[in-house]
C-alpha cells in the first residue's frame, strides 16, 4: 500500500487524541475527536512539507 506509513501514523495520532479528548472533556463527540485528529494531522504535514521538504 502506497500510503500505509501515513495512515499508521494518523490511525496513532487518532488513538492518542481519542484518550486526550476524552479524559479532559467527555462532551465531545466521537466526531468532534476525529476531526481534530484529522486536522491536527494535516497540520503537522504541512508544516513537515514547509519546513523540511522546501529547504534546497
């Protein structure tokens, strides 16, 4: 699978933002916490891509 070292690493980033989330606040929805993971870890991607991968 092309893509399978990133999805190993938002399916963690998913799993530890679940356990953050609901240990501060349990009124979040569990779509609420996937969001998040999800652009937490498009974030953190792109800031990877800016500051890393243009640096020639």
């Amino acid at each position: 699978m092309k893509y399978k070292k990133e999805l190993g690493g938002f399916l963690v980033l998913l799993g530890l933002a679940w356990q953050v989330f609901s240990f501060i606040r349990s009124d979040y929805t569990p779509t609420q916490v996937i969001l998040a993971a999800i652009f937490a870890y498009l974030g953190m991607r792109l800031t990877y891509f800016v500051y890393f991968k243009n640096n020639k």
